[in-house]
C-alpha cells in the first residue's frame, strides 16, 4: 500500500464517521451530523413540546367523559362510546401527519405548523366550555370541537425521502404486472442499484428475504428491448423497495395485537372514571374531595418508577440469562406488557364485583359517593402504567427499528394508530355488549347508574380477550423475522 493513500483513506474513514448513517437528517435536510445535530442541546425544547402537549390533552381527556355525562346528560354507555371516537381520532390522524413529514415538509416544519393550530384548538375548546355564548348545545356540536382539537396532533414525523405510499403501490402494480413471470433461483439476479446506497433517499440497502416471494416478481428485469419502460418504477421495483414493502407486511400482525390492549389501557378516561365517581373520593377522613379522573395520576407514577427498574434491574439481569444487548428484545418486551394488562382488568373486574356486592348489601344505589375508598383503584391504574412501559415504549422501539430507513415516520404513526383503533374497537365493543345486555328496554351490564348494572362482565370480558390476544401475538411472535439492512448511509 502507498504511503499517499494512508491519508485519503484516513481522512475518508474521518467523514463516514461524522455523519450519524442512521438516515437521520437536520432542519436543512442534509444528513445529521454526529456532533452538531441534535443531542442534548435540543432535548430541552422536545421534552418541553411533549411535557406542554401531553399536559393539555391528558388534562382534558381525563374529565372528557364527566363533562359528557354531567353537563351533556349522556348515559354512562354514550359517555365512553363518544369519549372513545375522539380519542381514537386523536391518535389516527398522526398518520396524515407522517405523510406529510416523509413526503412534503419534513419533521420541523410539520411540528412547527401544527403546533401552532393545537394551540388554536386548544383556545377554541377552552372557550367552548367557558363562554355562555360558545358552549355546545349538542353532543354533535361538542364532538366537532374535540375533532378539531384531534386533528392538531399532525406532528408525528421524522424526514423528507419521497412518497413512502407511492414507492409500496408501486412494488404491488409491478407484482400483478409481472404475475406471470417466473422468479429466478439465484436471488442475486433480482434488480438492484449497482451502488452501495440505495437508490431511495435517506434509505439503506436492504436484504432479501424469502417471505411473500410474490412480491420478488416486481424485481425481476423483463427481458427485452422492446419493452420502452421496461425499468418504469411501475414495472420494475429494486430489491430494496421489495423488502421495504415486505417489512409493512411483516409488520402488520404485531400492529393488530396492539388494538386489544389499547382498548383495555383506554378504560382509564372511560369507565375507571365512571368507577371512580361512584366510591367515596375524600382523602382519608378529611372533607378534601379529588376529582376521580385525577387517579390517572398513578398510572404516570408507574411509568416513572418502572422505566428506571426497567433499565438499571430487568435488563441486567435479562442480559446475562439472555446475551441480548438490551437484555430483552422487544418482542419479548412487549409480550410482558400484554401479560401485565391481562391482570389490571382482572384487578378492575374484582373491585367493581366487591363494589356492586357491598351497594347490594347496603342499599347504597342512590348514593353519590358509596363509602367504599376510590384509592382502591389504584392498583389498576399502576398495572396499566407498568403494562406500557413493557408494550407501549417497546412497540414504538420495534415499530422504528423495524421500519425501512424511509418510511419510519409513517411506521412510528402506524404504531400509534393501535391506540385510535383500540378506542374504536372500545366503542364498538360498548354498542355491542349494550345491545345485547339490554332486556326491557334497560341495558343490564352499562346502566346509566352503573350501581345496578354488572361493569364488572365488562372488564372480565376485556381480560378474557386479553388473554386470546395474548395467545396469538406469542404465535405471531415466534414467526417473525427481523429486518437486515446493507451497509451504511451517510
């Protein structure tokens, strides 16, 4: 080797090594680099966004379903079915938002824009529910501010890299076209760029897998001149977007597990709130009430004690039975977080069963408060907190890892929009049981005064469908297959 080529390659080893190669970009949209982009100089200011966001919509959709069954007059079964369609459609829309960041804007303008039309939604619901004149005569009037108050969450995201939904399309158009094509044995002979980065913007190479070899056939060249767009990207895929669509796929189950226990966390703003009203809400035998919504408040304190047992105990000690870096992987992290719900419906279902038993035995039913103490909840609320800090963190670790390099922000908001479909798979599940508990025009499980009804049926059915939902992620979980990706990115 010459002496001349130590310096070049010295000094090109020096530049790989500036840049992050994780796909990461800065405001300008240039690659991040390691020392100037980001860390934590820039942690204030994303804490502070996220503290004051999150702040706001939990303070509000805590008491959500007290101010539709208190000030709107709406049964206890329309107070959580309306709290869980806006809660659903709060987590939904952060998939427009991803598009939006991946294809057009980028993460600091998406969150920069929407920022500032929370802070009118916000202004809007607060004046709503203070001026006489604004307040909502109607739950369909009140519904279309909280929707608008939803729609400010548009700002999950991540980087610009073209369209993520044009390129996926595109893998299927070129598939169907290409149907009749026979798949090559020798897996090398699929097209892909010839250089060492991918073709697609902010994107690593990835490598090929052998699930849904259907889609392989977007990648094979058809031969022939005569074929004028013959490489057309809606007949021709590389590789690398074959897989990227593959890794949706694969992702997709995992997805669906997440529906069942967001429905199971999302009790939390709806009928543990119910619950709540109902038992005495003092603080010992002193004459201070606190809100029952304010219980939540235990569920944020599970999270701030779990997250540190979480990463100076479990995993340590899961290391060195496992080898694994993170000790766990997050599959098996999230599988636990499936498991510790299962046991804070069972924990909902025998209060409310001890509940119901003393109402009876003492005729408590016209009671406001029975004296039985809400601080009984609180075990609930902890498993909740201790159930997300498993599932929740470790979904949106795996839903980012396993996402191709280009499409992160969309996968990061699909793995969101398990929260929106679980508060409508709630909603869809309180119609269900009210329909088919109501006898003589009165619902037997979801009452409107739930002292005579049996919402304990309810959290023993959301732990039943728990435990089934248990069962097949553990299936799922065993099938899947991590992403490889080739190379780095700069």
């Amino acid at each position: 080797m010459a002496e001349d080529d130590l310096p070049t390659k010295a000094a090109v080893a020096e530049e790989n090594n500036v840049y992050t190669k994780d796909g990461t970009v800065d405001f300008r949209g240039n690659p991040a680099k390691r020392n100037e982009t980001g860390t934590w100089k820039a942690c204030p200011f994303i804490l502070g966004n996220e503290c004051c966001e999150r702040l706001a919509y939990y303070g509000m959709s805590s008491n959500l379903v007290i101010y539709f069954k208190s000030q709107l007059n709406q049964t206890s079964a329309a107070t959580a079915k309306n709290n869980s369609n806006w809660g659903g459609t709060c987590y939904l829309t952060p998939l427009l938002g991803a598009l939006l960041a991946d294809s057009y804007l980028g993460r600091y303008k998406t969150i920069a824009s929407f920022s500032l039309i929370y802070i009118i939604g916000m202004t809007l619901l607060t004046m709503s529910a203070s001026v006489p004149g604004m307040k909502p005569t109607s739950v369909a009037m009140a519904i279309a501010v909280l929707i608008f108050f939803s729609g400010t969450r548009l700002y999950r995201n991540q980087k610009p890299g073209g369209s993520p939904l044009t390129r996926i399309i595109q893998v299927i158009v070129a598939s169907i076209r290409n149907y009749k094509v026979k798949v090559p044995e020798d897996k090398s002979l699929l097209y892909e760029t010839a250089d060492a980065e991918s073709s697609i913007q902010g994107s690593r190479k990835l490598d090929h897998t052998n699930e849904f070899r259907f889609f392989d056939k977007a990648a094979v060249e058809v031969q022939g001149d005569q074929i004028k767009d013959s490489k057309s990207p809606w007949r021709l895929s590389t590789v690398t977007q074959v897989e990227e669509l593959k890794s949706i796929i694969r992702l997709l189950p995992i997805w669906a597990t997440g529906i069942i226990f967001a429905a199971a966390c999302s009790q939390m703003s709806n009928f543990f709130v119910l619950q709540g009203t109902l038992m005495d809400i003092r603080v010992g035998r002193s004459s201070f009430e606190i809100p029952a919504a304010s219980l939540s408040i235990f569920d944020i304190l599970s999270v701030i004690f779990w997250v540190p047992i979480y990463d100076r105990i479990i995993v340590p000690a899961a290391r060195k039975y496992t080898g694994h870096k993170n000790g766990l992987t997050t599959l098996q992290r999230m599988g636990i977080g499936l498991f510790i719900s299962i046991f804070s419906m069972v924990c909902a279902a025998v209060l409310e069963l001890i509940r119901l038993r003393s109402v009876r035995q003492n005729n408590y039913y016209t009671y406001e408060h029975m004296p039985m103490s809400v601080f009984w909840q609180v075990p609930q609320y902890f498993l909740i907190g201790a159930a997300e800090v498993f599932k929740v963190i470790g979904q949106l670790e795996f839903f980012y890892d396993q996402a191709p390099d280009a499409m992160r922000s969309l996968c990061s908001a699909l793995s969101l929009s398990t929260i929106a479909l679980g508060n409508y798979f709630n909603s869809i599940l309180v119609t269900i049981v009210t329909k088919m508990t109501t006898k003589n025009g009165n619902p037997e499980w979801i009452p409107n005064n739930l002292n005579y009804g049996h919402l304990d049926y309810f959290f023993w059915l959301l732990a039943v469908l728990s435990v089934l939902n248990l069962g097949v992620y553990l299936f799922i979980a065993k099938w899947y297959t991590y992403k490889k990706t080739v190379g780095t990115l700069r």
